[in-house]
C-alpha cells in the first residue's frame, strides 16, 4: 500500500468507490467543518477539503482536514499550485503527513482574477504535473525536489489529478490524463458530468490506450437544484459540457421542490450510466452548497452501505 488510507484499500480491493467534497468556510468556525462532515461520515470512502476553492479566501484545507479526520471521515486534500512555491509545498506536505492525511489532489487551481483577491500574484512555481511528480518522488525516492534526502518519515500519500474530459482541444485530453498518470497519479477524479455521451467517448479513448488498468478513474458528478445552475455551468465554467435537454428538463420542474428532485434524479441516472462504463472505478459527488444532499443521493443509487475493507 502507498499510503494505507481507506480510500486507496476500497479502490485495491476492486469495489466502486464513492468519495465527496467538503467545502471549507471563509471564516474559522470549527463547527462549520464538522456539520459538513456529518453529511459523509460512514457514507464515503474519503471527502476532498477544498484549497482556497475559486480563488476565494477560506480555512487552510490541511486545518479543516484534521477536523474532519477528528471526526471519523478521511480526507482528500487538495493542493493547488496558484498559492505556493515548491518550499511551502514541500513543507505542508509534510506537515500534512505529521498530521495524518493520507491522499493528496494535485491541482493547478483556479485563476487569482476570479477569486476575491483579483490583484493578489499568482505563484505558480511548478505545474500541477510537476507538483504530481513531487510529491511521488517525495514518497517514493524520499527526497525533496532538490534531491536532499528525506531521511526519515517521508511522507506516505495517495496521490490524485484532476482530469477535464469535455475541455477542448477534446482529442488531447487523453494525452494529457497519460503525463499525469506518468507524473505519478494513483487516482483521478474528473470534471462535473452531464455530457453522458461525450464522456462515455472519452473512456473509450482512454480504455483503448490502456490507461484505466494504470490508474483509477472516478466519475465526478454535480447535483443541481436549479436550470439557472446549468446555465451558469454551461455559459460560464470553461471545459464543462451541459446538454439543453438537461436544462429543458428542470424548467419544466413546476417549484423548488421539484427542481431539486429532478437534479437528484439526473444525478442518479448520471451514476447508473457511469457504473457501468468500463475503466470506471468510482465516483467523487461535488454537491456544491448543497452536502445534506450526499446520503440522499447515495441511499437511492444502491451505493450504501459502503463495503468493509
């Protein structure tokens, strides 16, 4: 095992694994983190802590995961590389490994211009492959990225990337998924789907490069209680596919409460198309705002209780 976290022994083991996000607050209120994580304890294999998600101020995601490892619920942490040169990196890596997280999504994140410190210098020290690349050789090689050796205690994680398949140019998208997995990623989790076909597209590139049996593909999915949220998604979120007929499906919703069982029941038959896509090893649930929603939508896709390993 490379780290020993639940979520790397449930994917070992073969069974389809579920993992969700859990959104820091933009304040220090410890109690924020723990409702949140009330939503998937026991209903998750692992809940990503966010990393100054939108560019937006917010609770460090190494503090807010040990509240929800304090908790019962294993942490996701991600890392962007907007915020950070590869001295701080290096070091809250291993404060995170001291504090005892065990899986670690490398990311590039989103631009400063659209968060609430538009002015604020971008790091970008290294790419978000080269932050995989790192925390691996960290891992594996025990040095640090100027080659000193890591003498003792290196840090032990299972380490994730993010995947768009719907961003174009669409016929490098597979190209790009192959240096992440060269970079070291054990697991990936992609971008929101609601293009079914232009995913299942994907896969099949992506099976047919052999590259699901080199790393484990899980599935991302938004619940959305709204047409406005799609359309916002669909004119506004770069690299994200939404259908008109999903949309149309919503504004036929008479109320609120309609609304939010149609997004439900998209979201379910999102899973049931993705479960049995071959090279699919998992899901990851982004219910953005909405976490109450995550054992509602997972009681009602079979996918509870979740398997013992």
């Amino acid at each position: 095992m490379k780290s020993g976290s639940r979520l790397e022994k449930v994917l070992e083991s073969g069974a389809f694994s579920v993992t969700a996000e859990l959104g820091p607050p933009q304040n220090a209120n410890v109690e924020s983190v723990k409702k949140k994580a009330k939503h998937c304890i026991g209903n998750v294999e692992a809940a990503n802590v966010t990393d100054n998600q939108t560019a937006i101020v917010r609770m460090s995601s190494i503090a807010a995961g040990v509240i929800a490892l304090e908790c019962g619920l294993e942490p996701v942490i991600q890392m962007v590389c907007r915020d950070r040169n590869r001295i701080a990196m290096q070091s809250d890596i291993l404060g995170a490994a001291a504090l005892g997280l065990k899986n670690l999504l490398c990311l590039s994140g989103d631009h400063q211009v659209f968060g609430n410190h538009p002015d604020a210098k971008g790091v970008y020290d290294i790419d978000s492959m080269q932050l995989i690349a790192m925390v691996k050789q960290m891992r594996d090689e025990k040095t640090f990225l100027c080659g000193d050796e890591i003498k003792e205690c290196e840090p032990k994680f299972f380490i994730g990337a993010a995947a768009n398949p719907f961003a174009d140019p669409f016929e490098f998208r597979v190209m790009r998924l192959a240096k992440k997995i060269e970079a070291g990623a054990d697991f990936i989790q992609t971008q929101c789907i609601f293009d079914i076909e232009k995913f299942e597209k994907w896969m099949k590139l992506v099976v047919a490069e052999g590259l699901h049996k080199k790393v484990y593909i899980t599935a991302g999915l938004t619940p959305v209680r709204s047409e406005r949220a799609l359309k916002y998604m669909k004119n506004n979120v770069a690299g994200i596919s939404v259908p008109d007929e999903l949309i149309a499906r919503m504004e036929k919703a008479k109320d609120k409460e309609e609304k939010m069982e149609e997004g439900i029941k998209i979201c379910l038959e999102t899973i049931e198309a993705v479960k049995n896509m071959e090279g699919v090893a998992g899901i990851h649930l982004m219910p953005i705002g909405w976490e109450s929603v995550t054992p509602t939508i997972l009681e009602r896709a079979g996918l509870l209780p979740r398997p013992k390993v």
